[in-house]
C-alpha cells in the first residue's frame, strides 16, 4: 500500500516537526512502513511554512492502520500539533512503471509481422531495501528472501512470492543475468591455460 501525506509546516517549528517525524519513522518500520522520500516545497504565497511531501509504503492497509493507532505517535503529538498546519492524505496501490512499459514498446518489432503477445509489466516494489535490491541485481534469490523475512518479520512463502515478483519486474526491464562459469569448469580452464603457457616456454627454451 502506498501513501502519500501533503503536511504544511511551520518554518519557525520545522525542527520540532522532524523530531516527530524520526520518532514516527521508528515506530513504523515495527509495521513494516517506511517513507520511501520526501519532497520540500516553498510556496510563494505562504512564505511562513513549506510543504513536506512524504511517499509512504506498507504491507497493506492493516498495517497501515495498525500504525497510526500506536500509543507510541500520541506522545510526540505535542511536537506535531506544534508544527503542522494542515495534513493532506491519500491512499493508493502502486502504479504502472512507465520507464518499463517504454523500454517494452521500443523492443517491440516494426513492420506488418504481427508481434507476440506480451506479458504485463510486474511492477516493482519501491519499499523493498537496498540489501534486498541488490541481492535481487545479483540473482541471490535465497539471500533477498531470508534478508525480506527479517526486515518485514514476514513467513517464507509471502517473502517467496515478493522476491520472485521484483526477480521478474528487474529481468522484464534488464533482461536475464549473465551465465555464471562453474567453479569447477573455471578451475579446469585456468589448469589448462597454465599447462599451455608451460608448454610453449618449454618450447621455447628448449
């Protein structure tokens, strides 16, 4: 689940608000959540306070929910009531990925030969983490699936099914991962690049 929070902020209390905001950061990775980014805007017409535009992500509306009835965020709230003016929020799902779907339309072929029926484009999951990201880059499914079930404290099978998800959303973008030599075959080329090298100065010198 995706969130998106427009907060109007006072200039003069903007610490006090980003204090709040650590705290409620820490509280919500216990659910799951995490703010993917935040965006600072300064109106013109409002030169005493920005808008914070905060791009959240969930599991799922439970946890969301779950969240915002922490005991934990009514302790700060004075921080919070000091600070913000006005709250926007919307709630959503993830989007189509346009970077991807544009890569597919430029692969597709020309001419009057009727072209294959393509598979939708997976969408990838912008809340995973950057350890998870890059195992997935790698092809280290096992490692991003046990890395996935400790940071969301999710069971093997749901962690199988994002993993494998955002595998296929990162090859429909980048294609396969390149071929990995065997170890053992890798071992036998070197030996037999040695023995040649061997054999040649041998040559050479005798």
């Amino acid at each position: 689940m995706i969130a998106v929070a427009l907060i109007t902020v006072r200039k003069e209390a903007l610490e006090a608000f980003r204090t709040f905001e650590t705290h409620a950061a820490v509280v919500m990775a216990e659910y799951g959540g995490r703010i993917e980014r935040t965006v600072v805007v300064s109106p013109e017409n409002t030169p005493n306070a920005v808008i914070e535009i905060h791009l959240l992500s969930f599991p799922d509306a439970k946890a969301f929910a779950a969240y915002r009835r922490d005991g934990r965020l009514g302790q700060l709230d004075h921080l919070r009531k000091q600070a913000v003016l006005r709250t926007e929020l919307y709630l959503g799902e993830h989007g189509p990925d346009y970077f991807v779907a544009s890569r597919r339309r430029n692969r597709r072929p020309t001419g009057d030969v009727p072209s294959e029926p393509e598979e939708a484009p997976v969408v990838p999951d912008p809340g995973l983490s950057f350890a998870v990201q890059n195992a997935i880059r790698k092809d280290r499914k096992l490692e991003a699936i046990r890395l996935l079930r400790e940071e969301r404290g999710i069971d093997l099978l749901q962690a199988k099914r994002i993993v494998d998800a955002q595998v296929k959303a990162h090859r429909q973008t980048y294609g396969p991962p390149p071929p990995q030599m065997d170890s053992g075959l890798g071992r036998l080329a070197w030996l037999g690049l040695a023995l040649a090298a061997a054999f040649v100065l041998f040559w050479l010198l005798g």
